[in-house]
C-alpha cells in the first residue's frame, strides 16, 4: 500500500469514527508499519490528529490481529 492510499484510508475512518473504524485505522497503520515503517506510521498519526481522535501514540507498535 502506497504512503498516499493509506493516508486517505485513514481520513476515511476519521470522517466515521467510533470503534470499528478505530480497528480499521489501526490495520492500516499496522500495514504502512510493515511496508514504510514507523517512521512512516508515527508522521500519519501526527498528521491526521490520530491521537486525538482514536487515541494512537507515536511510537506504538500496531499487530494485526
């Protein structure tokens, strides 16, 4: 997944919120980890407010499950 899907992915679960699209974030950030890594993750969290809104931490190791 490139840098720039996984960033509208991820404003797409900010528009919906709620606990589901928090797992789907989650995903997606655990997918861009794998691939770009956590530099990568860490600057979209930054980026797209996720702390605020799902309440991810730069730094955070994300495992699918």
């Amino acid at each position: 997944m490139t840098l720039q899907k996984a960033q509208e992915l991820l404003k797409d679960q900010v528009d919906f919120g709620g606990f589901y699209n928090r797992n789907a974030a989650r995903l997606i950030l655990a997918e861009v980890q794998r691939e770009h890594g956590q530099t990568a993750a860490d600057k979209l969290i930054r980026d797209l407010n996720l702390e605020t809104v799902f309440g991810f931490e730069t730094g955070t190791k994300f495992e699918p499950r």
